[in-house]
C-alpha cells in the first residue's frame, strides 16, 4: 500500500515536471525573442553595445511582442525542408573555392576597420600645441562635445560669421548623439576624438588605454565615413604610454597655447578678454561645448581676432597637413625650433 502511494506521488510529480518545463520552455523562448529583439534596436539605435551580463527586465515591448495564445515562438519555426531547393535543381550549391573564406573572420574585419577609421602614421609625433609659421591664421578648438542643445548653437554662429573649428569629440557622446556629429562634419569643421569617456588616460593600463583610442576614433568613424587624424586627451594630460599609443593607433595629440579657462570663467568678457590678451600668430585657443559664457564670447571673440587681422582655420590647416603644399609646410616646422612647446599639459 505504501509502494504503490508512492508510486503514484512519483508519477504525479514526474507529470507536473513535464506539464511546467514544456511550459516554462515556451514561455522562456519567446521572453528571450522579445528581449534579444528590443535589445537589439536599441543598440541600433544608440550605437551602444548592448551591456554585457545583464538580465534585462521585460519591457512593455518584449512583453507586447509575445505570441498571445500560440505557444511557439516564431523562432523556432523551421520551413519545411522541401522547399529549399528548386525541384529542378535538387543539389545543394557548389561549396566557394577554400582560399574565399565564406564568412570574414572577426580579425579580419577589425582589421580593415583599422585601416579604415586611423591613419598607418600620424601627421606629426611631437604634441601640436601652435604652429608659430601659419602667420596670422589661429584654430578655435572646441571640446568635451557633442551636447544636444549647445552644439547646434555653436554651429549657428560659426555658420553666421563663415568661420571653420575643429571639434574634439567625446566618443561616447558622439555614439549617443550622432546627429550632431554629421551635422559638424557636413558643415565643413574637422573633427577629433576626445577619448571614449573623458578619463584621465595617465592612469589607465595599456589595455583600457587602446580601448579609449579604439572606441572614439571608430565611433566617430562610422558617423563621419572619415578617418580620424587627431586625438586631444583629456585634461591634456600625457605620458610616455599615453604619447606611444597614440602613435601606435596613428593619432597625431593636439594641445593648445591659448587656453581662456572657459569652463570656470565668470562671464563672456573673461574668456574675451583672456584669448585678445594672449592670442599669437598660428595659436589654438581651446574652448569647451555646453558653456553659456563660451556661446555668448564667441561671436565677439570672431569680431575682435578678424578685426586684428586674424583669419579662422582647422588643425589641418594650421599645420598644412593634407594640402597642396602640405611637404612643404612640414619641412619647414621641421626646421623651426622656436615652435611653442606646452611641457605638462
Ligand atoms: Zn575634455
């Protein structure tokens, strides 16, 4: 009587264990459809990989998207096997010759992705800071950007007063707001990197160190469909390790000479104040996105410099890089001791 009781309670819960695995099975595929899908546009759609190890919660999405009543997921539909070859043709294709690979290999595709987004060398391997030889020619350079509200204010004026600036692009920032981004780069400014997420790159270990490099200059590659020349650290701060790996990753480090701390400045007649004072022939004044006094200085800081003879250019051609007489150019810098040096910055 006890045997066949238990028995009988064994049976039970072997039937509830297939009754709830069968169920939870089902229930599971189409919780992971559902969530692999919305994961997947968002990560289209910031251009973020979605974060690793993460159990995501069910969104309003994922849960609308379940099959309301049919318990197979429609990824685990299979076509019937009949249909995959015309009647006519029963033999499945040829098999591609073995020296085509039928599907690149990952390495092979971060390797033309570095080929494509950073130059084999940089321009230069000294830290740009000024070129004393670019005559009456200056390079407003703006970082910390993009930032909705604000970059498209600064294209405003630079647009209204004709003026061309370079741009230092926070990777991350740049992934998330890519519109911005096109837009700097369609309305002819060069564009930098700024490292990934804005650490101090002197305390990074070599990996996370090429990681920064990599993540913002193939960031703002895929937005701007140009390789990225020019890498300004943040802070400015440099090291031996900082310095070789943007050679390596083929990055030329831009500083600058002219620096009215716009950040801290008490008002836009501070900042102005600050760059008429020390602005030289061939000076890259730094600024930074975001900041009402810098937004409210620039429109006169462009009036005041033009008024004294100064015209507005990029890092390229405050260098001469990339221009017809860019040899040239660079012999002569070569020769020319006296070029501003920064030492600690
Ligand atoms: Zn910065």
């Amino acid at each position: 009587m006890q045997i066949v009781g238990r028995a009988k309670g064994l049976a039970l819960v072997g039937l509830f264990t297939i009754v709830f695995l069968s169920a939870s099975w089902t229930l599971s595929a189409a919780l992971v459809d559902g969530i692999e899908g919305s994961a997947t546009r968002l990560a289209l759609a910031s251009g973020e990989p979605p974060a690793p190890n993460t159990t995501p919660e069910v969104s309003a999405e994922a849960e609308a998207s379940m099959p309301n009543g049919s318990p197979v997921p429609t990824s685990v539909y299979q076509p019937p096997a009949s249909n995959s070859y015309p009647v006519s043709d029963p033999s499945p294709p040829p098999p591609a010759p073995p020296d085509v690979p039928l599907l690149p290999q990952e390495a092979s595709i971060q390797d033309a992705l570095r080929a494509a987004a950073f130059p084999r060398q940089p321009l230069s391997n000294e830290r740009l800071v000024g070129n004393p030889n670019a005559g009456r020619r200056v390079a407003l350079t703006f970082d910390d950007g993009p930032v909705p509200g604000w970059t498209e204010k600064y294209l405003a004026v630079l647009r209204e007063k004709g003026v061309l600036a370079t741009f230092f692009f926070v990777g991350r920032s740049a992934a998330k707001e890519g519109q911005l981004v096109k837009e700097v780069a369609s309305a002819g400014h060069e564009i930098g990197a700024h490292s990934y997420s804005h650490r101090r790159l002197t305390l990074l270990t070599k990996p996370l160190l090429e990681k920064e490099f990599w993540a913002a200059g193939t960031a703002l590659y895929e937005l701007t469909q140009r390789p990225i020349t020019y890498f300004r650290p943040p802070y400015g701060a440099t090291n031996a390790a900082v310095l070789k790996t943007a050679q390596e990753m083929g990055q030329t480090v831009v500083l600058w000479n002219v620096d009215p701390r716009d950040w801290e400045a008490p008002n836009a007649r501070a900042i102005v104040d600050h760059v008429l004072k020390h602005v030289r022939p061939g000076a890259i004044i730094l600024l930074h996105e975001g900041k009402p006094a810098t937004y409210e200085a620039l429109p006169y800081l462009i009036d005041k410099l033009q008024a004294k003879g100064y015209e507005f250019v990029t890092i390229s051609q405050l260098f001469g890089f990339g221009m017809p007489d860019a040899e040239e150019s660079a012999v002569t810098q070569e020769e020319e001791p006296a070029r501003y040096s920064r030492k600690g910055r």
